[in-house]
C-alpha cells in the first residue's frame, strides 16, 4: 500500500474557502467562470477521494499504461458518478478518449513526414499570457494562411481566447524559459529571443512554396522590400517573396533626436 495519502477533509474545507471567495475571484478573472456550486464541490471531492485510492494503490495515474484511471478522473470531476449525468456528457467523453488515443495530430505528422522517426507524444503549446505585438503578428499570420482560424478560431490579436490547453507565460522571456523545460513544447518568440536562449527554430514554408531557414536575413528580406507608408503602419501577414521567411514584423524605438551623452549616442548607432 503508498505511504503516501491526502488529507481529504483540509482539502475540503480548502475547497469549502474557495467557493465562499468565489464570486469574488470571478470578478478579476479575464473569462468568468461557472458558480462554484455545491455540486461542484462534491464532485472535485470526488475526484480527490479517487486520487486518493489511486496513491493508497501505488497506482501512477501519469503512467500511459492507467490512462483509463486518468480518464476516468476526468469524468468524475466533471459530473461525478450519477449516470444520467454521465448520459448527458457523453459527448465530451468521447472527444477527450479520442484525444487520448488517437493522437490525430501525431497521425496527421505522420502522413506529411513519412520517413521521420517522430516520438509518439502530445504537443505543447506556449503562448503568451500577457498582450503583446508577438502574438498579433504570429495571429495574423495564422489568420492569413488558415480560414478556419480566421473565421471560425481566434482570429488575430495582441491577446486572444487560446484553444485546447495552452500553457501560458509572461513575456518573451518567459515563453522562451517554459518551452526549454516542456518536453515535446513549441511556442512564438522574436527571433532574438529564440537565438540568445538556444531554442530550435521551424523552418516554415512560405507563400512562394519555399521552405525557409529562419535567420536574420530572410526576415529582413521581407522588411527591405516593402515600402513604408506615410503613418509608418504595415503589416505582413503572408509575404510572398521566394526567400522571405512568413511570419514578419517590425520593432520601433522611439528615440530622442539629440543625446548629451557621445558613448550613448555611438551606442545607439
């Protein structure tokens, strides 16, 4: 038997708290939430009593071979053991078994890289937490090749409604620090970011049908040979130069015209 067990009724009364604050905490958060009703709360209770036999068990609910175990933990949080509840959200049970076993987006991979050993494992998706003009440019990029994104998804934006279970971050640095330690992660930095922390960068097929190496250059292929409006605004959602890498944006500085400081100003240029 594990030594190890939860104390389920502090984890109760923790759960007992939550639920007293929760109309509180729904006000701060960016997409409200459901009540937390008493229903809910026995059902999470539910779920911890199961997480609870599984340690007393020595069972790893992590371990690919109890999936079902997992499963199952899922489906007692959501709508605890009631089988009417069950009937009602059979939908959702069968996507998430699909999730969990099909994996369509390893077979997808599969079919276009045919002769690649590729590791049979789920994708990570890093985005950014806070908004940011990353997100808008790698967005409206998504939104220039992809309808179903643009019309049906996210669409584009400097902070968007992510789908599935992204893992979010603050900031370049904090995206680029979160895919170094997830196993099988990709995320969206600027290319300097990507460079100085050692992270390996997609090359991606651009609207003239070339795959491109990412490098400074075949960014600033892109940038030379656009001309600039008047009010400085342009975007770049699918360049179509033959070398130009496809996602694309500027950075400004905003800068004094004069500096009293002469290392600063050499610096600066």
């Amino acid at each position: 038997m594990g030594r190890n067990r939860l104390n389920l009724p502090a984890v109760e009364q923790s759960l007992r708290t939550v639920q007293r604050e929760f109309p509180k905490i729904n006000e701060v958060l960016r997409s409200r939430r459901d009540s937390m009703t008493d229903a809910v709360v026995e059902n999470m209770m539910a779920g911890y009593a199961f997480v609870d036999w599984a340690m007393a068990d020595d069972t790893d609910l992590l371990d690919p071979r109890y999936v079902a175990g997992l499963l199952e933990l899922n489906h007692i949080v959501l709508c605890g053991r009631d089988p009417n509840s069950r009937q009602e959200h059979r939908k959702h049970f069968q996507a998430t078994a699909q999730r969990f076993y099909t994996q369509e987006e390893f077979n997808i991979l599969k079919r276009i890289n045919p002769d690649l050993n590729l590791p049979k494992s789920d994708i990570a998706v890093v985005v950014r937490q806070d908004g940011s003009g990353t997100t808008y440019a790698f967005t409206n990029h998504l939104s220039a090749i992809s309808d179903e994104w643009r019309d049906r998804g996210p669409g584009v934006g400097t902070l968007i409604d992510w789908p599935g279970n992204a893992m979010a971050a603050r900031g370049n640095e904090g995206i680029a620090g979160r895919i170094k330690i997830s196993k099988g992660s990709i995320g969206y930095v600027e290319y300097g970011m990507a460079r100085r922390s050692g992270l390996a960068m997609a090359w991606l097929e651009n609207k003239a049908g070339q795959v491109i190496e990412p490098h400074g250059c075949s960014g600033l292929a892109t940038l030379l040979n656009t001309p600039l409006p008047e009010n400085l605004r342009v975007f770049f959602p699918d360049p179509d130069g033959q070398d130009f890498y496809p996602i694309v944006t500027d950075s400004w500085l905003l800068l004094y015209k004069q500096y009293d400081d002469a290392q600063r100003l050499t610096a600066l240029r």
